[in-house]
C-alpha cells in the first residue's frame, strides 16, 4: 500500500492543502522545508488519517492540532493504491465512530474498509514499526547500551520497533523484586508472609477450650440470631411504613391526576395546533400589510416615469446618419493633415527628378530619363549576371589547383612502384588466431586447479564430519539427499500450529474446569436456600391456580347436576388437594382457595427468596448445558491437538524419524540445508577439476598443430611425450610471436599495394577534373558576353566592374520608383479631399440644410456635436424606459407575494378547523390550554413514577386504591409504634450482646486471639493483592523473554546478515560485519567487526552515532524482513540523519533509496544540506522531492513531489 496524495483539509495548521506523492512507481518522497512550515503536523496527519483522529488528554498529552480548526471540523483524505492497481479514496473526520468518508461527503464507511489495506497492523504496531524519528533513533542506540548487545533483545528492536524494551523489562523485574524475593525479607510479600506465620502461632497460644468458654460462645450465638430476627421485623415494619408515606404524598396527586384528565376531555376536540402556530400567523398579517403598502407606492412611481419618458423626443434621422458622421468626423482630420503634407510631397518629387538625372548622366551620358527604360534588366538577368561572374571567377582558381595536384601525384607513384620488390613475404596464420583466445583463458586456469583440489579435500572431510554429527539420521550422504525433507515454512506452520492448538487445549480445559466449579457452586448456594426452608417458585402457584380453577370447575358441575360426588374427576381432584374423601366440596374449594392466596403471599412476602431460587435454578440449568457442551469442545481441542501432532509425525515419515518439536527442528533443518550445500559443492568442484585438465590438454595438443602448419621456421621439438609436457603459456608466446611477424609482413604489403592504387586513382581523378574544368571555363566565358549584351559592357569587363554597374543601376531605377510613387500620392490627396466634400454634401440636405454654405470639414464637425446631443436623449429615454420595466416587474412579484401570504393564511385557517383569519386567536387560545393541561399532566405522572419505588404507574394507582385515606395515618401510628418496640428490643439485644462480647475477652487469651484473628485478616487481605500482581508481573516477563527468544530463533541469520550489510555501507566499512558471541553467563550477544583490524567491539565500544547507525540498519533489516511476508505499508523517517556526518548521510539516503523500491519511504526534514546531498547520491527517477512554504497557515495549494 502507498499513499499517491495525501489532503490536509482542516488539520493543524492546513487548510485545503494536498500533498501529491504519486510520482514515479517508487522513490524516496522527501519533504523539505523550514521550520512551522507543518512537517510534524503532516506526520502525525498521516497516522490519524489511518488510524483515527486523536485529541490530547490528560493521560496521553499530545500536540493539540485544533488551534486554527474546532475538532468536530477536523478532516483528512487521501488517496490510497497498491500494486494490483487497487484505489481506495477516503476522508477521515473527527470522533468516536463512524469517521471514515467517501470523498463526496455521502454516507460514512465502515471501519473494516480500511482494514485490508492495513494488514492487521494496529495503531501502536504502526507507529512504532513504520515511524521512525531522531529521538526515537537517539532512544534505541541508548537501548542497545543498556542491554550490552543482547541478540535477542536487538533483533526484537528491529522485528517491533519498540526502543524501549530494555526499560520494559527492568521495570517488570524490579516491580517483582520490590513484591517478592526467594531469600529476602523486608519485600511485601516476604514480609506478609513472615507476619502471618507469627500471628497464626499467637492465636494457636491464646485459644481456650474450656466447658464455660463454649457456653458463653452459645449465649453469643443466640443473642446474634435473635438480633438478626428482630432487626428483619424492624426492616418490614419500616418498609410498610415507607409505602404508606408515598401513598399518602401520591394521593393529592392522583386526585389532581384525576381533575387534569377530566379538563384535557373538554379540550379533546380542539386541535393540537404548533407551539409556534400563534407567531407565525402573526407574522404573515404583519407581512400581508407591508406587501399592500409597498404595491401601492410601486404603482405610485411607475405612473410618475411614465409621463416622464412621453416627453422626451429625440432626432431619429440625425440617429440614423450616426455612422456617416462619426465616419465624416473621423476622416475629417486626416483631410486637413493630408492638405499640409501636400506642399512637402511636391518639393521632395522636384529634388528626386534631380538626382536620377546626375545617376543616368554617370552610367550612359548617350541617354536620357526618358530612354532610360532601354536599360532595365529583370530581377533574374541581374542575378544570372552576378552569378556567372561568381563561377567564372571560381572555375578560373580551380583550374590552377587541379594542375598542381596532377604533377604531385605523379611524383609520389613513381616513388611507391620503386620500393615495392624489397617487402617480406607473409603465411596463413588463421587457425592461430581462432586458438589463442581460448589458449590464453587456459592459463589462468591452470591456477585454479590446486586451489580447486584443496577445496575439494578440505569440503569432502567437512561433509563426512557434518553426516555424522546430524543427529536422528543413520543413512548415507546420496540416501539424505533424495530425501524429501519439509521446509521452513512448514515447521513454522506447525510451530504455529502445534502451539496454537495446546494453547487451544489448555483454554478448553481451563474453561471446563471453572464451569464446573461454577456448577458446584451453584449447587451449594441452591441447596443452602432449601435447607433454610422450601422457597414456593412461580410453578407452584400457577399449579396452586390451577387446583383452584379446577375446584370451582367441579363445585358448579355439582350445583347444576353435571357431576356426582363419586365421578372420578372428583376423587382425583380431592386426592391431588390430599383432602379426605367425606370432606364437603365446597369446604375443600375454600381449602383450594386459602391454598393459592397463601402462596401468592408467600411469593410477594419471600419475592428475594424466590427470585434467587429462580435464578439459581436457570442458572445451574445454563452451566450443565454449558459443562456439556465445554466437555465435547475440550475433548474436541485435545484430539484436534493429537491429529496436528500425527501430521507433523507423518511429514518426517520419508526420512524413517521420529521428528523432535518444531522449534528443534529448526536447527536440524538448518545443519541438513548446510550439509547438502557442502555435498552439492564437492560434485561441482570435482566435476570442475575434470573439466579444467581436459580444456588444458585440448588447448596444448590445437597449439602445437596449428604451430606446425602455420610457421615452418617455428623452433618445435619433434612429436614426443616431451612436448605434451611444454608449458601452455610458451606456446601461447610462440604461437603470438609467430603471429607478430606474419601480420607485420602481410601489413606492410597490402598497405604498399593499396597505397598505389590510391595514387593512382588519385591521378586519373585529377586528370579528369582539370579536362572538365577547362571546358566549364570556356562555356562560362561565352554566357558572360551574352548577359553582358544589354547592358552596353565589353566581354572583357570584370566581376567586379560589372557589379558596380548592375549597383548603381538599381539606385537609379529606385529613384524613378521614388518619383512615380510621390506623384501618386499627390493625385491620391487631390482625390481624397474631393470625393470627402462631395459625401458632406450629400448629407447635409437630409439631416442640417443650414449648414449648406459652410466649409465642409467645419460641417463635419458641426454634425458631430449635434449627434451626441441626440444620443445622449436617447440614452436618458432608454433608462426611463428600463425603470419602468423593473418597476413593473417589482408589482408583480408584490403582488404573488400578497397572494402567497393570502393563501398560507387560509391554510392556517383550515389547519384550525376555522373559516375566517378572524377566528384564529381564540382558537389558539384554546389550543394552548390544552398543550397546558397535557403538560401539566405529564408533571403529574412523573411526581407519581418517583413516589411508585419501581412500580408501572397503573400498578402504584391501583395499589394507592386498595388504601383507605382515612385509615392511613392510623395504620402508620400503629407501624410506628410496632417500629418503636422493635427499636427498644433491638437495643437490648444489642447491649446483651456486647455485654457477652466483653465478657468473652476478658476471658483468658481470647480477647488476644481475636485480635489476632482481626490482624490474620488484615494480613490474607495484603496477600490476596500483592500476590496477584507478583504472578502478573512474572508471566508478563516469562512471557516478553520466550517471545524475544522465539523471535531470535527465526529470525536471527536473514535480519543479521542483512543488517551487517547495511551496517558496513552506512560506518563507510570503518566496521565490515556484526559476529554472534556469547558473554559470561552463556546469553547470545552481537559484536561489531572493526574494518581496520578485525577486532570485536562490543556496544560499550561504540559512539553514540555509530550505534545511532546500526540501530538505524537494524530497523531497515527488520522492515525488509517483514515486507518478505506482508503487503508494504509507508515507512516514514523524521530526520533521523541531523547527526550524520555528510558521507554517512549520502550512505543511508542510498539505503533508503533500495528500501524504496519495496515500499513507499517519507522522510521529512528541514535541513537543506540533506535536500542537497539526496540529489547528488539518489537518481532522479527515485529522488521526488517537495519544498513546503515557510507558513503552513497560507490556506489551499497543491504541493507535488517530483524529480
């Protein structure tokens, strides 16, 4: 999962804030700005927006992010995405439930919505795995101190993220220790324990056991049993007291409960209009009557602008000519410059008319202005004239050039054909060649065949040892290996497994074991209440009920002859009630009667009794369908356990063993991995070794052969054992020698003959050229004379004198251009000045015939003025005309609005159950005395359901009833004096009894004992809750050390090897690799390999920033290990580099880079030196890169993280 945008929309100091992070498919997304620019605010944006929006409390303070925005207005969104192109769009608000959003703002998500995305990972496992700050950087290398390098303590660091394990768990230990010490004395427990023991032995001295010890304690028990009776009585007494005084303070108000009702029924019919039924009415006449009064001053003031736009007129002819006289005017001041610049147009033509003659008189003296168009060449024939003098000139050089370079090349070939007989002669070395690559790859083999041959004894010896030392295994090294064996992966699987479902066992057992108990002890309860006396339950009396029904049944089947005495329904019945047989039914009836009332007394008298045999009976009916039930679950886990345990048997069967537990497994399978690494070694390098000797041989023997056919002047010995024997490398010299010599002579030749073919051809080249250029030149010579013709110019004539000429020609005709172009522009001002009087002209007669006589551009501008007086008339007509418009559109919407009012009135009416808006008062008036008497009686009944002590309130009236008011104070008198005899009993009972407790402490050692007895209790009581929390606190720590252990195991070589590499790339191999040691008491710890040296350092032997550094690996492993087996998740970094140096810091932002390409990486900071640095060290397609403003308190903007 990563985050592609991140929206602070109300959050800490953002307002309408995105944070685009969805560039580039990885990268790290750095975040740079100053400080207050919000980067702590977006890191703790990002965990509330997965995790829920937290505020600060006084058990968990925190930055407060709601002094720009109220909480409830708090909001986050984001756009999530994951690798199978997965897209979840959500906003996240502030409060208890139902926070998560769709981005529309519709109905809210479900909180399981964001659950997949998140793996199962929690907010705390979130942010102490996927958060990682300087003080939480700071916090683990002080960890690491502390815990001198303990292995499974730092790769728990690394797995969970938690700095603080150390502490953790010092803080469990001497939490323990302050409780309870095997040999201590003054812990709590200790010390309790020490007491008890001592005041057990006081209470066995002081204990007496005489005849009138045992008569006084009878007397006591006595005395207590007749206090506890008298005491009940006065608790009844006290209760029909209570019940008479709620009676009495209830009856006023069930009489006025009565009155209230009766007054209700006379309003019954009156509708129950709203409270704010009378207000608003109200404010609609209020409305209705400022309507009419604004509709009649509307109608006031559209009859006023009415008569104000008939009186305007405006000169609609002088409008229609609008755009001929703003034309007139426009034109008429170009009319007047254009008779000004006359006079200057006809001086510059007379000096022109000049200046082309003295140019003409220069060129042809024989010609005049009017001949001169005798000399006008096209624009193509003075540029052919040009372009032929330009070749000519060029052909001319070239023929010099290509007549030096014939006698050049001529020399050199004859000095080429001289030396060429004195060249060696070349062979065929071709073969060679093909061999000597492959010949010289041979000789560093031959290095590698004793290297080979020691490793291969040294892995053989190895592999023999480690067969032997596996244990279980009594076969061969070939039998291990075709063996299937289970993987890692399965022997976690029923590590888990196996260990889930003993857990599983346990539990089932734990849960029936407690039910149970549970049972027996409901038993004990239920049987203690019968043996006080046999409690009657709701079955008895519908049984009792049903007697008596069935009683009367018979009485009236007798009165009317239906039955007789002897039927048979009779004699049961009468044996069912156990009532003789001569008893008259009627009496037995009676007895039936008395029987039921009897029991539904007993029932109300013993309702606690009753109810709490009811209650133990269901619930011992509950725990034995339970208990039944947990048994087969129980037997259920334990074969469920068995079967788990005959399937890990069962994936060992191949191999013939017995496997050990899973967790022993694990080294086995590990010693088995490494010994058929070894044992695939060993065939490679033999395999290897044989290969090597037969490429070695192959090589020397295609050496030599190719030697003897390619050289025959070669130095070989004859073909004998002697020369297979010929080191490969002199050889490989002879054959390079001989290949040397060849290459060199046939070089040298074919260099010659090539280079006399070049001169030759050189020569016939320029042979060539200089015949062609000479007949160029000669065709060239004759096209000159020919363009030169019109012009007047001799053949002879140079480039450069005919391009003066064609210069100066072009000067002159631009000068006759010049004339005919001012005399144009004199005629065209004539024209124009004529043709603007003839169109003021005609304008005149229709729109100002006084103007006729009047110089026409003074006319123009005369008309001018006229037009805007019209159209400023007809501007003020049109904003009368707009007026009276709006005006009435505003008496059409009074006037919908009167209706409006009008017709929610007669709604008002008929809601009343009236015709006329006249009526409504006093209808309202009685709707609100009967909203009175509903209130008033609801304050009634609650007065009552307060004095009805848990009754329903028809419950408590009817039983108010059966009271008779004016007996009431006599019956509580009566209760009130039964109260006091009972008080005065109670007394002295109470008194007999202390008399007898004094008397029993003065009495030997008892009273001692008894103090001694109260001390036990005291000290149980401390027991009961300090042991508890030793117990606590010791499986907490049993339970933190198995798991840190467990970790270890299967996690310690992948995240140890992976954090040594990082470790080496961020101290630049000032330290090369982490080794496991053991310390003095046997407990794995890790050590840092120096670079220098090699030496073990242990933690103590670190500086602050190198264990900054390998916590900081070790945090990165541990995250790469747990992306192996789990969807990425943002791993975010707060500037945890401030104390790096420049070149460690360039190291660990390469690190993180890597880490990129896994899950998305957010380090925020606000050093720019680590801006910097990121951009020199990390590529720009992983680098993507975001300035925050200065102020995160400007609100909106769109922040990018780009290359």
């Amino acid at each position: 999962m990563r985050i592609s945008r991140l929206d602070l929309l109300a959050f800490g100091p953002f307002t309408d804030v995105s944070l685009d992070l969805s560039g580039g498919s990885c990268g790290v997304h750095l975040l740079f700005g100053p400080n207050e620019a919000g980067k702590s605010s977006t890191l703790r944006a990002i965990r509330q927006l997965l995790f829920g929006i937290r505020l600060p409390t006084k058990k968990d303070p925190r930055p407060d992010d709601t002094f720009l925005h109220q909480k409830q207005d708090l909001r986050l969104g984001a756009l999530l995405e994951r690798d199978g192109g997965d897209r979840l769009e959500f906003v996240r608000k502030y409060g208890r439930a139902r926070t998560l959003l769709p981005p529309d703002g519709g109905s809210p998500l479900p909180e399981e919505t964001l659950k997949p995305w998140l793996g199962g990972v929690n907010r705390e496992y979130f942010e102490s795995m996927f958060g990682l700050g300087h003080v939480e950087l700071s916090r683990g290398g002080e960890a690491m101190l502390q815990g001198e390098g303990e292995l499974g303590q730092l790769l728990f660091l690394a797995g969970s993220g938690i700095s603080d394990l150390r502490q953790v768990r010092n803080g469990l230990k001497s939490e323990m220790d302050e409780l309870f010490l095997p040999k201590g004395r003054k812990q709590q427990i200790n010390d309790a324990l020490s007491e008890l023991k001592e005041k057990r032995a006081g209470i066995r001295r002081a204990m007496l056991s005489s005849d009138e010890y045992a008569g006084l304690m009878d007397q006591l028990e006595s005395a207590a049993r007749q206090l506890k009776k008298v005491e009940e009585e006065q608790t009844e007494v006290q209760r029909k007291m209570k019940r008479l005084d709620r009676i009495a303070r209830a009856l006023p108000q069930i009489s006025r409960r009565r009155e209230v009702q009766q007054q209700l029924q006379d309003v019954a019919l009156v509708p129950l209009l709203p409270a704010e039924f009378s207000e608003q009415r109200q404010e609609h006449q209020k409305q209705l009557q400022l309507v009419q009064h604004e509709t009649a001053r509307l109608e006031t003031e559209l009859q006023k602008t009415t008569v104000e736009l008939e009186s305007i007129e405006v000169p609609q002819q002088l409008l229609e000519q609008a755009e001929i006289i703003e034309q007139l005017a426009t034109d008429r001041g170009a009319i007047l410059k254009a008779i000004n610049d006359r006079r200057d147009r006809e001086a510059e033509l007379a000096a022109v008319r000049q200046k082309a003659g003295e140019t003409l008189y220069s060129l042809r003296p024989d010609l005049s202005l009017d001949d001169v168009e005798t000399l006008r060449l096209s624009d193509q024939a003075r540029q052919r004239i040009r372009e032929i003098g330009s070749e000519r000139d060029t052909l001319q050089r070239q023929l010099q050039e290509r007549q030096g370079n014939v006698e050049s090349v001529q020399d050199r070939l004859r000095e080429l054909q001289a030396d060429e007989g004195s060249l060696p002669e070349s062979f065929d070395c071709e073969q060679l060649k093909a061999l000597l690559p492959a010949s010289r790859m041979a000789i560093s083999q031959e290095s590698q065949l004793k290297e080979i041959r020691q490793q291969l004894e040294q892995l053989s010896r190895l592999a023999e040892v480690e067969l032997r030392q596996l244990p279980l295994w009594e076969g061969t090294l070939p039998e291990l290996e075709q063996t299937a064996v289970p993987s890692s992966e399965t022997i976690d699987r029923y590590f888990e497994e196996l260990g889930a479902a003993a857990k599983k066992r346990e539990w089932e057992q734990k849960r029936l074991t407690e039910m149970q108990s549970q049972l027996e002890t409901r038993r004990n309860q239920l049987n203690k209440l019968r043996r006080q006396g046999d409690v009657p339950t709701e079955e008895d009396l519908l049984a009792a009920r049903e007697r008596r029904t069935a009683g009367w049944n018979l009485v009236t089947g007798l009165r009317d002859g239906r039955l007789k005495p002897g039927d048979d329904s009779v004699v049961s019945w009468l044996e069912a009630m156990q009532i003789d047989q001569g008893v008259d039914l009627d009496a037995a009836y009676l007895a039936a009667v008395e029987a039921a009332d009897h029991i539904a007394d007993r029932l109300r008298r013993e309702a606690a009794q009753v109810e709490q045999k009811a209650a133990l009976l269901a619930e011992i009916e509950d725990l034995e369908r339970q208990s039944a039930s947990q048994q087969e679950q129980s037997q259920s886990a334990l074969e469920a356990e068995s079967a788990v345990l005959g399937r890990w048997q069962q994936e060992w069967h191949g191999l013939g063993i017995t496997p050990l537990p899973p967790h022993e497994m694990r080294s086995w399978l590990a010693r088995w991995q490494q010994l058929l690494s070894h044992s695939a070694t060993v065939r490679q390098l033999t395999v290897q070794l044989a290969d090597l000797n037969r490429q070695l041989d192959l090589s020397r023997r295609l050496l030599i052969q190719a030697l003897r056919a390619a050289d025959a002047s070669a130095r070989l010995p004859e073909e004998t054992d002697e020369e297979q024997g010929l080191p490969l490398s002199a050889l490989v010299e002879l054959a390079e020698t001989a290949i040397e010599r060849s290459d060199s002579s046939r070089r040298k030749r074919e260099e010659q003959a090539a280079e006399i073919r070049r001169q030759q051809d050189q020569l016939l080249k320029a042979e060539t050229a200089r015949e062609r250029l000479q007949t160029q030149l000669a065709e060239m010579e004759a096209r000159w004379q020919t363009e030169l013709a019109p012009t007047g110019l001799e053949g002879a004539t140079s480039t450069s004198q005919a391009s003066q000429f064609l210069d100066a020609l072009t000067s002159l005709f631009s000068q006759l251009k010049d004339i005919e172009d001012l005399s144009r522009r004199i005629t065209d001002m004539d024209q124009d000045h004529a043709r603007f009087t003839e169109r003021v002209r005609q304008c005149l007669p229709g729109v100002a015939p006084d103007l006729a006589e009047t110089d026409p551009a003074d006319a123009a501008g005369i008309l001018r003025k006229r037009l805007e007086q019209a159209v400023q008339e007809q501007n003020r007509q049109a904003a009368l005309q707009e007026k009276c418009d709006s005006l009435r559109k505003q008496l059409d919407s009074q006037n919908q609005q009167l209706a409006g009012l009008k017709s929610r009135l007669q709604e008002m009416c008929r809601e009343a159950g009236c015709q006329e808006i006249a009526e409504l008062p006093q209808i309202e008036k009685q709707s609100a005395q009967r909203r009175a008497w509903t209130t008033s009686l609801e304050e009634i009944e609650e007065l009552l359901r307060q004095e009805s002590a848990g009754q329903t309130l028809d419950e408590f009236i009817e039983d108010a009833a059966t009271e008779d008011p004016d007996t009431i104070e006599s019956q509580r008198a009566a209760l009130a004096s039964l109260d006091d005899t009972l008080r005065k009993q109670r007394d002295e009972l109470r008194d007999s009894r202390t008399e007898l407790e004094v008397k029993h402490r003065s009495m030997d050692g008892n009273a001692v004992a008894s103090q001694l007895t109260d001390e036990e209790q005291i000290t149980l009581a401390r027991l009961e809750s300090d042991v508890p929390r030793w117990v606590h606190c010791y499986l907490a720590s049993q339970l933190l050390r198995q798991s840190i252990e467990r970790f270890r195991e299967r996690n310690q070589t992948p995240v140890l090897v992976r954090t040594a590499e990082i470790f080496r790339r961020l101290t630049l191999e000032a330290f090369t690799g982490l080794q496991p040691e053991y310390d003095e008491e046997g407990e794995p710890v890790l050590k840092a390999v120096r670079g220098s040296d090699g030496r073990l350092v242990d933690m103590s032997g670190l500086s602050d920033g190198t264990r900054d550094q390998l916590y900081l690996a070790l945090r990165i492993a541990g995250l790469e290990n747990w992306l192996d087996q789990h969807e990425p998740l943002p791993f975010i970094v707060d500037d945890v580099l401030i104390n790096f140096d420049d070149r460690r810091t360039a190291a660990a932002l390469e690190v993180l880079g890597e880490l990129s390409h896994r899950t998305q990486v957010i380090y925020l900071t606000h050093h720019r030196h680590t801006l910097d640095i990121a951009r020199r060290v990390l590529p720009a397609d992983v680098l993507l890169a975001c300035e925050m403003p200065s102020s995160a308190f400007v609100p909106g903007g769109r922040l990018v993280a780009s290359s």
